[in-house]
C-alpha cells in the first residue's frame, strides 16, 4: 500500500465522514445509503463543531444508554427526547404539509390506547367525576365545508389531576377520558367531558434531567387529543388547546400551532360548565 | 399574542432549530448549551435533509431503543455504535493531536479490565497455551528518543480463538493475555504471547444489524493493545497491528493508522515462532 492509498483508507480528523461512507457496500439499500450517509455526515459534523472532551464524549454515551433503558411498556423515554427536542414535530411537518383549510396535526404523544369505548353522541366520558364540566361541539367538514358522514372521532385526554389512565391504572376507572364518536350525515359532534388541565411530562428519567439542564419546564398546555378519520380522507392527528392555559407558548413537546387553540367559554345552555366548539377539516386522502 | 409573535413562538418546519434554541434558559451551562444548541442544529438539517417519512421515524426509535436496552455490565452497544460509525476515532483524533514524532493513539475498545497482574520482563502472557508464540520487545522513549524509566506498559488482546478472557468467563483461565510491565532505566520492555488474530465484534445486536444493513463486515484486523502511563507524560492508549492481517484497511471500528502497524517476522533466536519489536514515543503531559 504507498501513502497516499493509506491516506485515504484510514479515518483522520479531516476525512473522517468519507472514510466511513466510503465503507457502504455496493449493494446497501439506496434510501437506507441516503439516510445513513446524511446521518454520518451531520454527526461528524457536530463532533468536529463542539470538539467533545474524552470525559464528554462518555457522558454522551452514558446519556443514549440510559434513555434506552429507562424504556419499558409504559414509558417510552426516546419518543420524549424526540419531541422535547422538536424533532417529532418537525417529522410531522415534513409528513403534513397541509392545503390551506385543512385542520393541522400535532403530535400523537404516548398515551393514545386503541379500543376505546363507541359512545353516542353526546355522552360522558369523564368517568371519574372529577373536574369542571365541559361539552365539546364542532363538525367535520371536507376543505369545502361538506359534512363528512360516518367520520370517526377518537378522543383522550388527561383526566383533571393531570394523569391519563394508563397512567394511573387501578386509581382511574378504565378507559377514563377516552371515547370514539361516529358522525351522521350533519358531520356534527357533541361530547362530554372537562374542561382539559396542562400536565409535566414524565421528567424522572434522562430526558428530564436534559430538560433540567437546559432550564426548561416539562410541562404541556391543557389539551384534548383527536384522531380523526374517515373513509377517502388522510387521518388527521390533533389537539384542541385551551386559549387560556398558560403554557401555550412554552409546550415541551413544541405541539402547539395558532390554528388548533380554542376559547373555552361558558355553556350558554347551563348544562355544563363550559362549552368548546371545534370545527375538523379533513384533507383528502393521497 | 399578534400572529407576528405566534409565528416566532410556535414551531414550523422553517423555524424549528431556531424555536428549540430560543427555549434553552438564561442560566444554562455555557458549554451545555453549545453542545446542545449544536446538536439540535445538526440534529434538524439531518432530519430536513432526508424527511423520514412517520414509518422511518419509528424505526429510528426503535433503533434508539434497542441499542440502549443492548447493553449491560459485559456489553456497550452505544460504544459499539460509536466505533463502527467512526465517532470514536473522530473524538480520539481531536482529542490527540500529536506533535510529529509522538506514538498514534487509537481506540481503548471495551475489553480493557483494571488490576491485571505486574509481571517480570520476558514473562508469557498467554496462559492458555494457544496460538503460535511470540515475543514482544521495544522501548518506551520521549520525544527527543531518550528511554523513560518507570514507564508502565499495560497490554492486552484476545486469544487464539478471537475471544478476550472477559467474553469467556469460565472458559479463559482468569487474566488470560493480560500484563503489566515496568520499564528501567534503559526504557526497555520485553514479553512472549501470540501473534494476534483478527475478530469480529459481537454483531448479534442492533449495531450488527446496521453494519448488515450497510453491507459492511465486523471485523477487526490482528492487534495488540496497550495503554502507556509514565510521570510526565500523556497516557498512550493504542495497538500494534499485524502488518499482514486481510482487514487492515478494513477495520470495522476504523482504528488502524499506518505508524502502529509492524511486521511480525520469525524470531531469530528460535525463543518463539515470532517476533515484533515496536518503540513506544511518549509526548510530555500538558
């Protein structure tokens, strides 16, 4: 081997990134190379950006082996550095970049649970009597604001201590909070529950002592979580916010967008508390 | 709040680095917050680079995952994963540069273990009778040539098998190609142990899967390790590799540069199959 070979097969600080992408074999996947190669490309690039210490290069490996395994059933702690970091909801920007008119997504966040109970219209899915009392009302429409028939409606969110169910299991009623409403031919929806509270996100773990680090609050604005979904429509994945919590503008998952804050008033029909109404725009499916 | 500040409160696709920045607290760490506020800049321009689709994101945390749930008190898979990305050796190089003339760092690697056994000059490492002898000698030297005295020189490598006692508890008698040497006042060492084998790196895990996936090989070409410590001088962790091994300018971990290979030619006083002989060039500590 003569030297100028060996310049270009070993890894020096200068030819770091294509020394190991140089390495791909011939036959890798083609969007796995373009994934990998951008990865290696921008990871090398913030080593040789901060110049990390021996020692702080260990705490960064001592970091991502926590954070996995602080991971269990109910904790899934990579999904929170992802959205306390910004990326998940920049992952759903790039996979939502809505028409005008289209309700926008948010995040889906850990505690969505599939099968929910089917409800009618207009019932209670505050199941454990706490909380001030709240009737959701809106439509679903399509971007010309035609009702979608048969659109349906799967609700959740924390109940008034702050907690989802699955939270709290043995302390909460079972399926507490959760629901699954089915539109008629009006589109229209109605539903009970509360008024939402904002919450801390789990911040015992790795990516709390991050957030602690950085001198930010874990917390989440009060929100009720959808997922929307009808036949010949994309599904769309969102929040209602409440335009008074005080949290909007400092989310710790980066979740709130303008359009999907709303007024909680009080129930002009005096049977309940208060009253939100929220209109979905479904975007046609592609 | 105006739309003006909304839009420079919430996160969008055209924001995000700067949204996820503009939150870190007046009282972070300073070089906390440079690391980090790199981070998520690379972290973004990666993810708008290849706009992973919510499938690939996924995958990406259930890689994440994984690698942290890998590990345990035998096994780094996140040191793994920083090897055979080229992170470590990237962090090891901006961590020495070395004046002209000084001995190369390379990779520590994961097999290190404290509290092998002081050992004689000329003593045999291999205490498994395996593999084909040789005998190790050279000097331990400062940058201007003249000897170190008290120089310890702590070595290690796998067995003839390509296993480390430590992946082999109960199979490898205890401290199996593990030794301490002190230099005198000539500077001199000498031991006998094996001409070293090539090994692949555990690949059953996560980070096997990536180098299958890439269509790379685990491999790592022959080596001796050793970790150098004198009064007065940087610690020298590094390997001399076999000039002749197949995977030299294939190393998975990319830890062979062209000053630590050596030739292994046959011992000329007959003591043992082979022989190497390899100066150690200490640079003063700063």
């Amino acid at each position: 081997m003569t030297k100028a070979q060996a310049m270009s097969t070993y890894l020096t600080e200068e030819n770091s990134e294509d020394t190991v992408i140089g390495r791909i074999g011939e036959d890798c996947d083609s969007r796995f190379r373009q994934i990998m190669e951008s990865a290696v490309r921008h990871l090398h690039a913030f080593v040789k950006d901060v110049e990390p210490t021996e020692a702080e290069w260990a705490k960064a490996i001592a970091f991502l082996t926590a954070t996995g395994q602080k991971c269990d059933q109910n904790r899934q702690e990579w999904v929170l550095a992802s959205d306390v970091l910004g990326v998940s909801m920049l992952v759903d920007a790039i996979n939502h970049r809505q028409p005008t008119g289209a309700t926008e997504n948010t995040v889906l966040g850990p505690f969505h649970v599939e099968g929910a109970p089917h409800e009618e219209m207009g019932a209670n899915i505050c199941r454990d009597a706490k909380g001030e009392s709240c009737v959701v009302t809106g439509r679903v429409v399509d971007i010309d604001g035609k009702p979608i028939t048969g659109a349906k409606i799967d609700v959740w969110s924390d109940n008034a201590d702050g907690f989802y169910d699955v939270q709290q299991p043995g302390i909460q009623p079972a399926m507490n909070m959760r629901g699954i409403f089915t539109t008629g031919a009006d589109g229209l929806y109605r539903f009970r529950t509360i008024r939402p509270t904002s919450y801390p996100l789990p911040d015992d773990g790795p990516v709390g002592e991050i957030l602690r680090q950085l001198g930010r609050h874990p917390h989440r604005p009060a929100h009720i979580h959808f997922i929307v979904s009808a036949d010949g429509y994309e599904t769309l994945t969102t929040h209602i916010f409440d335009a008074e919590d005080s949290y909007l503008d400092s989310d710790a998952v980066f979740g709130v967008k303008p359009s999907l804050i709303a007024n909680f008033v009080a129930d002009p029909t005096g049977s309940a508390r208060w009253h939100v109404d929220f209109d979905f725009v479904m975007k046609p499916a592609t």
